[in-house]
C-alpha cells in the first residue's frame, strides 16, 4: 500500500509544534509529508481548513490538538482518538475505524494508550465542572472540543476518511481562568493587555496559571509522542 498525504487540522499555532513545525504559521504549513493548516479556534474556521485541505487534494482529514475532559477519569496528556464525533444539533459522525485501528496499533508498540468513545464539540469553551459534568450527562462523551465535528462533516461532503487526536489539558473538575481566554487571538498568540487586564479585575486566576502551563504541556508532550510513533498518523490509502 502507498502512503497517502493526510491534511491535518490544527486550530492553535501552539498545539502545530506537536507535529514538528519549528515555526507554524495561520493557513497552509507542510511538515514531514503532512499537509497542515492552522485554522484558528472555532467550527467555521475549521470548516474553511479543511476544505482547504480537500481541495489541495489530501487523501484523508485529521483534527488534531487539545481536548477538555469531560470524563472524571481522564487526566492532562491522556489523548482520546473517538470513535464518534457529536454535534450541538443532536447528530453524529463516525470516525474511520480502519485508520483508528491502524493508528492504535502504532501507539500500542511504544506504549502509548488511545482513549475511544465519543468527543463532543461545541461552539464555546466549557469553562468549570458544573458546565462539563452537564455536557457529560447529556452527551456521554468522554472529550470536547471546538472543531471536529466541522473537519468530520467537510470530510463526510468529500468522501475522505476522517479521524480525531486530541489531547486532555484541562480535566473534568478543572476552570478555566477567563483572563487566558480572553487573553489570546483565534491562533493562541498572547494578548498582554487583554490578559493583563482580566487577571488584574480577577487576581485568583493568577494561582492557576502554572497548574495550566503543565497541563498543557503534559498534552503536547502526548501529541509529540504519537506524532514520533505513527509516521502520518498510520494513514494508508
């Protein structure tokens, strides 16, 4: 079988270091036969990355980076490879089994876990537990995060094979500081007054900024892993 080129979907410039790009940039990057696009945050910027992609001719879609827990059992750097996506609208998308089974067996030789189940995305960041322990009753998904479903239904129009990576920074129990949401543009590049500011107005936040910095660099730490192990993500046409 001949490896095929796989476009991958990243929304953070941040979360595009995993894959080897030493300086990533918004829009259209090639790393290591990858084709990536860093889309910035949301489902519409995910959807016009994507068909970017499609229509750069990439044979599959993957929708790469971070994740928040909605799981109690999940914890940073766990990496969740569903086996379906769920949309706000109630409908659902099943990820490539044969690729995800393929990717797993990659991870499993070096002694990398996959989670499976479902991942949830939604249009905005769930922000304490109250917010994820609702989602997770209502959904029964394991994950959430704000662009797959768009990369899933871009794929399902194309007629590619389609598949998710992501990795837990936050846990269930966690919040999430205002001031760091607010305090980066779509791409994950600092604000320094936005966030000044909002750490300013709400000072406790600060305690929780090095707690986050170690999550999230716990999950970079699993995306680069499996990056290493699964040349192209175990992607065979």
């Amino acid at each position: 079988m001949t490896q095929a080129r796989v476009g991958v979907v990243v929304a953070l410039l941040s979360e595009a270091k995993a894959l080897g790009l030493r300086h990533p940039q918004p829009g259209a990057n090639e790393v290591d036969g990858l084709r990536v696009f860093v889309s910035g945050i949301g489902e519409a910027a995910a959807a016009m990355a994507a068909q970017a992609l499609a229509d750069a001719g990439c044979c599959a879609l993957l929708s790469f980076g971070t994740a928040g827990a909605l799981d109690a059992a999940l914890q940073p750097g766990d990496v969740v490879c569903p086996t379906t996506v769920l949309f706000m609208d109630g409908h659902q998308l099943d990820t490539d089994a044969g690729w995800r089974a393929r990717l797993a067996a990659c991870c499993a030789e070096a002694d990398i876990s996959l989670v499976d189940g479902r991942l949830l995305t939604t249009r905005q960041t769930l922000l304490n537990a109250g917010i994820k322990y609702l989602a997770r009753t209502q959904s029964q998904a394991v994950a959430v995060d704000q662009e797959s479903s768009a990369v899933g239904d871009v794929a399902k129009a194309r007629g590619l094979p389609f598949l998710v990576l992501r990795a837990i920074v936050d846990d269930a129990e966690a919040t999430l500081p205002n001031a760091v949401i607010d305090g980066v543009d779509a791409y994950g590049r600092p604000k320094p007054a936005s966030m000044i500011g909002g750490l300013l107005k709400a000072p406790w936040q600060i305690a929780k900024l090095p707690g986050l910095a170690r999550s999230f660099n716990a999950a970079q730490s699993s995306l680069r892993e499996i990056t290493r192990a699964a040349p192209a993500f175990a992607f065979h046409s």
